[in-house]
C-alpha cells in the first residue's frame, strides 16, 4: 500500500504560524477535506506537500516512486501550447509515448509517400500498442468533454481563467497520481462537470486531498476532514455533516475542560493568596503545578463566528426593472429582448453554463455595461452594492483599518447603536492585532473578507453577488447565508455552488447560452430534480419513438431491400480496436459478478451497498456500449 506520511510539520507566513508541529498519514483510498478560515494555511498546506514550498521543520515520508498530481488554485501552463499539448505535458513516459505518436502522424500525413515517414509512423504505432497509450488518449479526451474543453488546438493564452483551471485539472487527472492535491476544483465547473467530478473521484484508484468551500462536494467526495485551526490540526472522520456535528462536540469538550481549569485555578489562588507555606516537597510540588496551571490559562482558541449585524436603508417597491433589454457580446448574445421585474426582498440566483453572460448581467443591473437596446429602470430607493469576481485595486501597503476608515469611523447596526471600525474587524474574525496590517501581507480570501465588510458598511438594500463562494472560508460563508435571511433587501447572485443557491435563492435564471434564459420558482435542489425527471421522460418517450419507427420501417420495407453499406472494411485504428474489444467485455463482465459478490457480502451495509449500486450501473451501461460497438465493427471485420 502507497503512503505518504507527515511528520512534525511547520510552516510561517512572515510573522505568523500557519500550522505548527502538524502530523498525519495519507493512506491509499483515503479522501480527505482541508478547511478552515481564510489564511489558516490551507494552500499552504497543499504546497508543502506537492514540494512547491519547504516547511522550516518536519518532514514528508514516501516511496521512492510515490507521485504527486497538483492542481493550483491558478494553474501554471505554458500560454503557447494548444489544449492537447499542456495536458500531456507530464513527464510519464505514456505521455512522452503520446506525444511522439501525434507529432509522427503530423509527419506521416502531410507526407505519406516519404518511407522514413511511413516507417517512423509504423514505429510510433507499435509503442502505442505497446504501452497500451491509446487508452491513455481516449481518456484525455473524454477528460476534457466532460469538462467542456471541446476546441483541443486552441492555445491555453486564448482561454479564459476559469478554461485555463479547467484544462489544469484534465492535466492532473490523467496523469492518475498516487496522491490528488486539488485547491479549489469545482470554481469554474458547469454543474454537470461537478457531478462528473465526483463520479470520476469516488472510482480513483489513489489517494485524495481537496481544499473545497463547496460543501455538497464534500459530503459527496469526503470520507474524512482535517480542519487547520490556530495552528493545529484537528482530524475528523466522515464527509462534511458529520464534521460539523463532530467539531460542535470537540469544542463542546474543550469549552468544558478550560473552565474546569479556571475553576482549580481560583481555588488554588485562593491557597496561594492565604499564604501558602513551601516547608516541604508536596507543597513545593502545589506551588509548581500553580505556576504551570497560570501559564496555560485562557489559552483555550476557538473560530468565532462572523457576526454581520448593520443596518441598512429603506427600500420602496420598486427596485429594478429591465424591459426588452438586448445585448451581444464579443458575438454572443446575452440578453435577448429580455423583461424582467425585480422586488423588494426578492431572492435571485442566477447560474448556468459557463460564458453565457451571468456576470454581464449584474453588470448591466449595476450600470456598468450598456445594453445594445431596451431599458433598465433602477428605483430611486435603491442603494446598491456589489461584490466582484474581482476585489476592487487596494493599495498593499494601505494598512487594514485604514481601507475602511475610507468608509467611516463607525456605523449603524440594526439596533441604531453605533459601531466603530475596530469592532467591526473583529466581528468579521480580524484581532486587534492585526488592524494595523498591511493588506499585502492578508492571504487571498482574507482580502475578499475585508472587502465584503468595507461594502456591507455601506449599508446597501441592493446586494449584487458575483460568485461570492469563489473565495470566502465556508464559516464566513455559513453566516453571509445566515445574514441574508434577515437582510430586509433585494440580493440578486451569481454562483455555482449548489450549497449556496439553495440557501439564498428562491427565484432562478438559468443561462443555457445564445440569450436563452430559464426562470424557476423555487429551490436550485429542486430546480435539478425536476430536470432529471424531464430528461427520464424525454429519454424513455426517444426510445418509444424510435421502436415505432423501427417496426414501421420494417413494415414497409423488407430487411432484403436494404441498401447497401458504403463502408466496406475496418480502418487501421478500428481493426486495433476489434482485436481487443471482446477481451475488454470479458474483463468488464468479470469485474460485474465482483461487484454482485460486494452486494452480497454486504447486504447490510445501506451506505456500502448504494455505493455498490452506483458502480454496477455504470458497469453495466459501459459494457452495454462496448457490446454495441462490437456489434458494429463485426460487420466490417469480416468483410
């Protein structure tokens, strides 16, 4: 069994401890989540154990032929290759294999009379059988359909951020390594590539360490949780839920133990105070342990909560409307002859497929982008925030209490009473220590923690949210959540993360591209399960259709009168296909009754069981296609 394992870990960030004497094992099958606050160390975390960065103690234990696959929250791909190119990049001989057979077809098919490029051709093809890489191909590019990567010669400088962490993630993927560090991988994923994802994760045959705000993610992928606290770490077996139970009676526990401490300490004060005598070892011994009980009082540190408590201004009945409003662009339609009444207290998430223009919107809402025809009406109550992708330019050597006095030295909240700044950053999880920091020095998610405060201080009754999970630490997002329920205003929010929408959207729009836009009335949960029982319905009414067809065709005309097939043989590549296709099912049927024999060994085991379940069906869909591709390359194979 491959394991990796840590020992004694450190790592700083300037002045602060990021994680201290940390130790834990990584076993072969083993998923775990990484969470915690923002600037807890997570992404640092993930660095020391891909070798990015060195811890200043401790170390990391693996075999010698142990591999790591790291995906970063940006990855690091040469803008000049095509898609194709960066993802087989990797220094696996498959990949080498690959890229030696692509560059020799090139040759072969710009030149195919030349000998020595039919022979070096020849070659190129005997090592992909070989090496069996031609599996190894098939996979990049399911890989990167499922991931809506379609355009495989476009240079990665051509992509967008979020394609450019999309085809980072096909990269490790396929590179199948011992152990995944993945940060962050479902920002930019459709829901459908997320759910892809999980599919694909739960059969990986390695280890698994994820830093993810997406909570459904978890629960689905997780089977255990290291949460990074004030430096230590703590472990927690199970997915997402049972981490929150577990950690609520962790802290139970040590809440109860530090007030048993005070409670000894008052009392042996109290014995110190009366004047205790140092006449003989056991009382000498009274005295040391007093000393030592003082020195690790209080010292008991727990994540507080982000308790965003403003005021805000009144917001009349009419807040936004748009009416006809049309808009193209880079080409694109985005908004077509589109009308739309937006209310007070109105709840509206916005999601979809990636590039169809849910950003745009909020950007025409918030009167930063002009239609190309048609109204947007904003009413005269309204005042509005609105939380980018991207935080606004702060100045990094601009200290963090400064940045909001820009704002106001103090505030209202929603009993009237006035709050200072320095309040307010410690609400939102910023120590008076470190008030007086310069915002260059915060993590990522520390920045985008501040500036969502610096725009709640403003008091708005008009939130706009564009992907606020992107960055923010699932406990700050948990109270944002908790915030917006009682926000007696309009929040309009971009976002993918299914958690989220189901806690802040009770309308929809769901972008499919082209300006076609969905509206729905409820919950994004039950937004996707209503799909799936359109698309059962549509499925089942295709098969009816097409067995009507069928049997009326073969009404109509007899099977003899059938005209006769253009394609007459096997290509190379089909041939090599044909060879080994029925060996695939065999193996396939074979891992099927392993499968059945599971189910019944564990009969009792609902969890186990369903698991079971999930990888039969797929089992049995995958040996369904191959069938019916053996079907279809017999006809030619003997011809």
């Amino acid at each position: 069994m491959q394991t990796l394992r840590a020992e004694n870990l450190t790592r700083t960030y300037g002045e602060k401890t990021l994680f201290h004497d940390i130790s834990f094992i990584v076993n072969e099958h083993d998923r775990i989540g990484v969470i915690g606050v923002n600037g807890s160390g997570k992404t640092n975390l993930l660095d020391v154990l891909a070798g990015v960065t060195a811890p200043e103690a401790g170390q990391l234990i693996m075999p010698k032929n142990y591999t790591i696959g790291y995906l970063k929250q940006k990855p690091e791909l040469d803008e000049n290759l095509t898609v194709i190119d960066a993802v087989l990049a990797g220094s696996q001989q498959v990949f080498r294999t690959i890229r030696h057979y692509e560059q020799t077809l090139a040759v072969y098919a710009d030149h195919p009379e030349d000998p020595a490029a039919q022979k070096a051709y020849v070659a190129a093809e005997d090592q992909m059988n070989q090496e069996d890489a031609w599996t190894a191909e098939s996979d990049v590019k399911t890989i990167l359909t499922q991931l809506h990567i379609t355009d495989l010669t476009k240079t990665i400088k051509q992509m967008s951020g979020g394609q450019q962490k999309r085809v980072g993630l096909a990269q490790v993927l396929i590179q199948s390594p011992d152990l995944l560090l993945l940060d962050e991988p479902t920002n930019h994923l459709d829901f459908d590539s997320i759910e892809w994802l999980e599919s694909y994760l739960a059969s990986y045959k390695g280890a698994l360490i994820v830093v993810t705000h997406d909570r459904y993610f978890l629960d689905q992928v997780a089977n255990q949780m290291f949460e990074l606290s004030f430096g230590e770490l703590h472990k927690y077996t199970g997915n997402y839920q049972d981490f929150v139970q577990a950690k609520a009676e962790r802290v139970a526990r040590d809440v109860l133990a530090e007030h048993k401490q005070q409670q000894l300490y008052k009392k042996e004060l109290a014995w110190m105070r009366a004047g205790a005598p140092a006449r003989s070892t056991k009382q000498q011994g009274r005295i040391n342990r007093f000393n030592d009980l003082k020195d690790n009082l209080n010292t008991l540190q727990v994540d507080g909560d982000v308790d965003i408590s403003l005021g805000q201004q009144r917001l009349g009945k009419k807040v936004i409307e748009l009416k006809d409003a049309s808009l193209q662009f880079d080409q694109q339609t985005i908004l077509d002859h589109f009308s739309m009444l937006i209310q007070a207290n109105d709840r509206i998430g916005i999601t979809g497929i990636n590039g169809a223009g849910k950003s745009s919107l909020l950007n025409v809402i918030a009167g930063r982008l002009p239609l190309d025809s048609g109204t947007v009406t904003i009413g005269e109550t309204v005042k509005m925030a609105y939380y980018t992708q991207q935080t606004e330019p702060i100045p990094g050597d601009k200290r963090i209490i400064n940045y909001l006095q820009d704002v106001g030295e103090t505030v209202l909240n929603k009993q009237g009473e006035h709050v200072s700044v320095t309040e307010l950053l410690e609400e939102f999880l910023f120590p008076r220590s470190m008030h007086g920091t310069l915002i260059r020095k915060l993590s990522g998610g520390e920045q985008r923690r501040l500036y969502l405060l610096k725009l709640l201080m403003q008091q708005p009754n008009v939130l706009l949210l564009d992907e606020p999970t992107n960055d923010l630490d699932i406990g700050t997002l948990t109270v944002l959540e908790n915030y917006l329920d009682d926000f007696a205003g309009t929040v309009i929010t971009v976002s993918h993360d299914r958690y989220f929408l189901d806690k802040v959207g009770t309308k929809l729009l769901i972008f499919d591209g082209q300006g076609h836009i969905e509206r729905y009335a409820g919950r994004f949960s039950s937004y996707l399960k209503d799909q799936k029982a359109a698309s059962a319905d549509a499925s089942k009414s295709h098969t009816k259709s097409s067995s009507a067809k069928s049997t009326s065709a073969a009404d109509k005309e007899p099977s003899s009168a059938a005209a006769p097939k253009q394609k007459v043989k096997l290509t190379y590549a089909e041939q090599l296909e044909y060879d080994k296709i029925e060996e695939v099912i065999e193996e396939l049927d074979s891992h099927k009754s392993e499968i059945e024999e599971a189910m019944a060994a564990n009969a009792s085991d609902y969890g186990k069981l369903a698991d079971l379940q999930k990888e039969l069906t797929k089992t049995e869909q995958t040996i369904d296609e191959k069938m019916e591709r053996w079907d279809y390359l017999s006809q030619y194979a003997e011809a």
